[in-house]
C-alpha cells in the first residue's frame, strides 16, 4: 500500500461525506483513522475504502466506537 495514495483517497471521501477525519498513523502495512460523523456515513466511508484506492489492497477493517476500546496492539 502506498501511504501518500490511501491518505488523499481517504481525505476525499471523508470530504465528500462531511465526516471528520484524523490520521493517527498510515504507512506501508496499516493505517489508523479517526472518524466522526453519522454512522450511517461512516458505514458508507468504510465500503468506499474496502473498494479502496487502486494502488492499495484492503484486506480488512476494524471498527471501535472510541480509542478506549482499541486493543492494545492496534496503537501505534
């Protein structure tokens, strides 16, 4: 996966779905992101990242309602 790539992918379509969107680390294996908005925008961020950006592979999404329920290996 290419960081830079997923990183504007994932700007735009947080844009074009009024979502609040924060980067809390990307590089060539994972990226952590903080969304905010109505779930049902949410959901519909996840399907266009599934679908993702043509030069990156998403092999899996993970969601938590708050960073309090992030399982200790999922920080960064």
């Amino acid at each position: 996966m290419e960081p830079q790539g997923f990183i504007a992918f994932a700007e735009h379509r947080a844009a074009r779905l009024s979502l609040g969107l924060k980067i809390a680390a990307c590089d060539h294996e994972r990226c952590r992101l903080t969304l905010s908005g109505p779930e049902a925008l949410i959901d519909a961020f996840e399907m266009a990242v599934s679908l993702g950006p043509y030069d990156s592979i998403v092999l899996d999404v993970s969601r938590f309602q708050s960073n309090e329920d992030l399982p200790e290996k999922a920080l960064p």
